[in-house]
C-alpha cells in the first residue's frame, strides 16, 4: 500500500505525527484483511487492538511516499499478531516498523472469538 505524506500529517517539529504512523499500521492492517478474507468472514468478524508497539527509526516529512507492508506472524488462541514496516518509496528509507496484537471479535455482540481454521490458515505463519 502506497500514501503520500500530506501537510495535516506534520506536527510541530516539521515530521509526521506519531498519531499517523498509528493510523497507517490500522489502515494497511485492513487493508490487508479485507483482499484477503471472503466477505461472509469480513461480516462476521471484527477487530480490536491489545497492543501496538512501535519504534520510529526517521522521520517522514511532507512530500514522502510511504510504502506500508504487513504481514501476519503468530495467532494464538485469541491473538494475531501483526507486523507493519513503514518506508520511503524513493530509497527504501526505513521509517518505522510496528508488532501489533489483534483480538478477533464478534461484530453482533463485540465479544472475542475464535476464528475458523480457514481465516487462522489465512493468517498464521
């Protein structure tokens, strides 16, 4: 997934706000759910952080394209644990990197749940 680093997405020291480093691990995270899974278990599953961790190595300023890659490391019980690098498209310039824990959820009733073997398949490394 590619974003431009637009000028809402800079703060006071003239670099991307830690806010939209976040929102870009939610965005490619999604992303990353919704090609993959059918849309029946889009409909019947959600889901809701435990954790980001997240370590910024250099600033993005404005006029930087960001490549955003993630990918799914160990699900265990009810936990899927993520990983997003956030780079400069131009050079590969490493911005960011982040592990994420996500608890699937019920859509209907917001309560944790265990997904299928079919989308842990999905996922699972």
């Amino acid at each position: 997934m590619i974003v431009p680093v637009l000028a809402d997405d800079i703060d006071e020291q003239n670099h991307v706000n830690n806010t939209v480093y976040l929102r870009w691990v939610q965005d490619v995270a999604t992303a990353h759910w919704r090609a993959i899974t059918s849309p029946e278990a889009q409909e019947m599953i959600g889901w809701v952080v435990l954790r980001h961790e997240i370590d910024y190595k250099t600033p993005a300023t404005l006029g930087d394209e960001i490549v955003l890659r993630t990918w799914v490391g160990k699900a265990t019980g009810l936990t899927f644990e993520r990983f997003t690098e956030i780079r400069r498209k131009s050079d590969r310039q490493l911005f960011s990197q982040a592990r994420t824990l996500w608890c699937p959820v019920n859509t209907q009733t917001g309560r944790p749940m265990r997904v299928s073997g079919e989308v842990r398949a999905q996922f699972s490394v």
